[in-house]
C-alpha cells in the first residue's frame, strides 16, 4: 500500500503539506497512520468534516471552535433546530457522502480586517476573533465550507473514511456558565478501519464499566441534586471500601514516618493571599465573609474554604521552633477540599466539587530532595503493584500563571529530574503544565483499558517556604529556609475509587471489597454454622454477610455473585459434618471444598496482598 504523506514536522511543529510547501519548510516526514502526529491532522480535518455536513443538513448553523481532545474531537456551534443523539447518524450519512466527493482542502490567508469582514454576520466567528491578536489568519475551505482555523489538515476529504460520532452535549459559549449554551458534539477518527473497531469496542467496554453506573449497581454511592451537583453521598458499602483504603493507607503513611496532622477548613484570605492561590486560583475557590465584630463595631473578614491543604500544613510546621535534626518532617492528611467547578465539568467521582486528598507535605533540606522524592516513588510503586496499575511519570514545567523567579523554578524542576535520573526511571515532559507554585511529577496510571488517568502528584516548591517565612536551625546554628515537596499518590480518595471500579469492572481487591464474604447456609439447620464461621470472621476484620432469606439457594448465590462478593461460601450437612466450607472464588473463578481452617489461612494470605 502506498505511504501517503500528509505532513512533516520540524523543530517540534507540525505543518500540513500545503503550509509546509508555502513556508518551504520540510523534516521529519508525516504518513497517513495512527502515530500521535498523524491522528491530530486526521481528526482535526475530521472535525471540519463534521461541521461542513452539519452546515449541509442545517443551513443556519454557526460554529464557535472544534478542536483535538484525547482519543477525538468535536465542535461547538448551535442552529434553530433541537439536535439529539438521534440525529448523530444522519450526519455521519451526510460526512460520508462528502467523503465521496473528494474535496481538495484549501488553506486561505487573510488580513484581520479582512477575516472580520468575511464573518461581520457570524457572532460565534466574532467571540472566537476577541480572542485572536495576529493580524494575519487562515482559514480552511473545503466545497462550499469554509472555517477560521490554524490547521494542520490533510490534503482531500477522501482520506477521512474511518470516522464515528461518539455522543452530544452541551457547552457554554468559552467554557463560561454566564453566556449561551451551544451544542457540542463529539466524535473519533483513525487512519484505518481496524483501529476504528477496536476503539469502539473498547468504547463498548467502557460504557460496562462505567463507576456511575457501577457505583449505583454495587450501592457505593450516589448524588442528589436536591443537596448539590458534584457532592457524593458515600453509601454503607461504598463507606466500607473507603474506610478500608483509608485504613491501610494510614498504616502505610506511619510505617514510612509520616506524622498525622488536621487543618481546618476554612482559612481566612489574608493568608490565601500569601501564598497566592487568592491571585492565582481564586476563580477555583469559595469564598465567604464572616462578622468578627459586634453591630456597633462590626469587623468584616473574607474567609476562603480550602481547595489545598498546603497551608494548613504550613501552619502547623510554623507552630514550634525547627531543626535540622527534625528534617525530613512529614505531615499527612485525608484533606477535605472544595473546588468550583462549572455544572458541564461534573462527572461522576471523576470531577466532584469537594473531594479527599491523600495529601502530605515533607519539609526537608536542599539537599535532602533527591532522597525524599525517590522515597515517595517507591511508595507510588508498592501502591501501583498492589491494586496492578501499570503507571507512567512526567514532568510538568512552569505555566504562564505562576509565582516566584526564574532561578527558583530551575532549581526546583532540576530537583526533580535528578530525583527521576538517579532512579532510572523514564519520564516524560509536560511543558507549562506545573502548579503555580512550583514544577511537579505527575503520575499518570494506565487501566485495563489502556486508558491513562492523571491521578497523584509530587511536587517541590521554593515559593510557599519563602513566602511563609519558613525556617529551620541548621547545623551552624543559623536559620535556613526549609524546602516543602507536597505530594498526593492516589490524588483523591474519589477520583482513584471511581477508576479502580472501572479498572477492576467492579470485582475489587479482597482486601478493600466492602463485603468480602457471603455465607449462604442451605437450610436452617446449617445456620448456626453459618454463624459460627461468621463470627470468626468479623474477629479476623473481614466484612462478611448471611444469605438466609426464604429464597431459593440458586437464587441467593445469584444475588451474592451480582453484588460482586469475591468469596461465596455455601455450607450444607456435609460442610457442618466435616467442619469445611464450600467455596466459590469469583476472582479466580473457582469452587472447591476446604477446611475451615485452611479457609482462614487463605482469608490471611488475601489480606496480605497489600504490598504498600
């Protein structure tokens, strides 16, 4: 089969074949494939497809942006009529028969004044152009469609054949809550059909295991409009499971000198002014005013509730003398945080409005940075193993929004990667993708999917220390300046618990299953066996539950099995003669007979498979 090139990348920027021939620039070749390079091109051209058939099947139609997202790309626009999942196909039908007519895509430059012209009618053009300084601009005209757009796109619509519209939604014009709602629709493109297959199978998979569907099923936890978008209510079962995660985290954190702390959780601004979340994350934040004072001699003060725990922590290190010789110190908290976050962000435990950090701040020497880093991503990686992720690291650089000098953030970011290097562990670099305060590591986990999932995060920062007058006595009696790495290894208890569903498709680990055990007794005669295992079994900390209702016994082991219990045991005149149990391994999908107490053994040995 012939390559076909569609593009070429130089210096680390992509050019199309048009741009590229303009400019006279050349590089790196671009094929017609599903390499990372390629796919931007295919689905960005995708996109213009979609909006073009869009346009044909609804003249008045007005398009905002449409860009690349991972794993697609979709666009903006509205038009008179109601558009709904339903329609989703027959505007495939219609990208399709374009498809067909091989349109050559055409990249246009015009002046500013000259793109204003040219769509003075469109407003949507007109809110994307407020946002634009250059004052020269293309567009991409393919038939009778044409858009404002940087590109890169491919040479002719006839490429574009592997395609599918995945959903519609709704967005607010900018991602701002206070303008109009437009319509959002999403879809995907490979270079061939096969990867297009696999995709939506995997698509398929995911929707199967969806953790709010999932979470629903298993009666972990559920919302309520009623109280809130984006506040979980953790359900007793759903409790269960994170208690436990709490638990052995807590036993993990003390294991490795961690000390437990507790911050409040609401601080005044003056100190979120500090340390300039005020300034720099404010839009995040809640705010509210408390009186202070009396009604004669009233004292307003602006209070901000906590979306980090950083400064709680900060606090409580500035609350006695240090010393060096109390360097590394480590504090951790579950932290309780609230972040604003638009209604259309919300998501499930993926994107809540307040959520549980697994947070900890070490405050350590300079030269103490290496050590301790390289201490937290062995702890990443007994924590990985035990619930079988596979992860990946990079890190992330200054942003555009950020706080202190140049020199500091050097320093910081080569801390880092001095840490990484000296494990010889690979990394990647996200440029600009750091905390305002400071570069960081972020721990990007891959599930069974393959789908990868930003979740905890190491970060080592200068700023805050200098900013809070931080200090330590040092060996030569002086004060120093502490260095703070604030670190989180599942990032939130919601958000890792709502990937382990998925990841696991709800059959989770013995050891944090909130019901680990369920006894189904055959007849009443076998009760008080039953009991008796059960009472065993709560003294060795295992959830576990009777199945004794009136119904029948392939109807209660049917029930056990739905609510995803890892361990069944059925027990009958045989297992209360012998002192045995029948088990059913749902993990292993296995059943065989026992001792009961070969049973507790192999309980103990499931409970020990927590490597962290």
């Amino acid at each position: 089969m012939e390559e076909i090139v569609i593009g070429y990348k130089k210096d680390g920027i992509v050019y199309d074949t048009q741009s590229a021939q303009n400019l006279g620039e050349d590089g790196e070749k671009i094929y017609f494939d599903n390499s990372p390079e390629a796919l931007d091109i295919i689905r960005h051209s995708t996109a213009h497809l979609m909006a073009q058939a869009i346009k044909g099947l609804y003249p008045d139609a007005k398009f905002f942006v449409g860009p690349n997202v991972e794993d697609g790309f979709y666009y903006d626009f509205k038009t008179s009529e109601k558009i709904s999942d339903a329609d989703l196909k027959k505007i495939e039908k219609k990208m399709k028969e374009l498809v067909k007519k091989k349109f050559d895509i055409q990249k246009n430059s015009y002046t500013k004044d000259e793109i204003n012209q040219k769509f003075a009618d469109d407003e949507l053009k007109q809110a994307v152009l407020s946002r634009i300084e250059d004052d020269t601009l293309t567009t991409y005209k393919q038939g009778d469609f044409e858009d404002l757009c940087r590109g890169p796109h491919v040479p002719n619509t006839k490429l574009l054949h592997n395609f599918k519209l995945t959903k519609i939604a709704g967005a607010y014009l900018g991602g701002d809550e206070k303008n109009e709602m437009l319509t959002r629709i999403y879809g995907t493109a490979f270079a061939d059909k096969e990867s297009l297959k696999d995709y939506l199978q995997m698509i398929e998979e995911a929707k199967k295991r969806d953790h709010r569907k999932l979470g629903n099923d298993l009666k972990l936890f559920t919302f309520d409009e009623s109280i809130g978008a984006g506040l979980p209510l953790w359900l007793p079962n759903g409790a269960r499971l994170r208690s436990k995660l709490e638990y052995l985290l807590y036993k993990a954190h003390r294991k490795r000198g961690y000390q437990p702390v507790r911050g409040p959780e609401l601080l005044k601004s003056e100190a979120w002014k500090i340390s300039g979340h005020y300034q720099n994350y404010g839009e995040n934040m809640y705010f509210t005013k408390i009186n202070e004072g009396d009604d004669e001699n009233p004292k307003v003060v602006e209070y901000g509730i906590k979306p980090m725990n950083c400064v709680g922590h900060i606090k409580i290190y500035q609350s006695e003398l240090r010393s060096y010789r109390d360097l590394p110190l480590k504090f951790f908290e579950y932290g309780v945080v609230h972040r604003h976050e638009m209604s259309g962000a919300l998501h499930g435990l993926f994107r809540v409005r307040e959520f549980t950090q697994d947070d900890a701040h070490i405050y350590c020497t300079t030269s103490q940075i290496k050590e301790n880093v390289l201490e937290v991503l062995g702890f990443v990686d007994d924590i990985m193993k035990s619930f079988d992720f596979e992860y990946e690291l990079e890190i992330s650089t200054k942003p555009e929004k950020a706080i202190g000098s140049d020199e500091i953030w050097e320093s910081a970011t080569q801390g880092l990667k001095d840490a990484l290097d000296g494990s010889g562990l690979e990394y990647g670099i996200d440029e600009g993708g750091g905390a305002f305060y400071g570069p960081k590591i972020d721990i990007k986990i891959k599930d069974s999917l393959k789908r990868k999932w930003q979740c905890g995060t190491i970060q080592v920062d200068f700023n805050l220390p200098e900013r809070f007058l931080l200090e330590y006595t040092n060996e030569n009696n002086e004060k120093s300046q502490p260095v703070m790495i604030h670190r989180a290894i599942l990032g939130s208890f919601e958000r890792f618990i709502g990937i382990l569903i998925e990841h696991t498709a709800g059959e989770l680990p013995f050891f944090i299953a909130p019901t680990q055990v369920i006894i189904v007794p055959i007849a009443d005669s076998h009760l008080e066996y039953a009991k008796k295992i059960a009472d065993d079994l709560v003294f060795m900390e295992i959830d576990c539950e009777i199945s004794s209702k009136n119904e029948s016994l392939n109807k209660r082991i049917r029930t056990a099995e739905k609510q995803r219990v890892p361990m069944i045991l059925v027990l009958g005149d045989e297992e209360v003669k012998n002192q045995t149990v029948a088990l059913r391994d749902r993990r292993k999908r296995e059943q065989h007979n026992m001792k009961r107490d070969d049973f507790y053994k192999l309980i103990k040995e499931k409970m020990d498979e927590v490597h962290f």
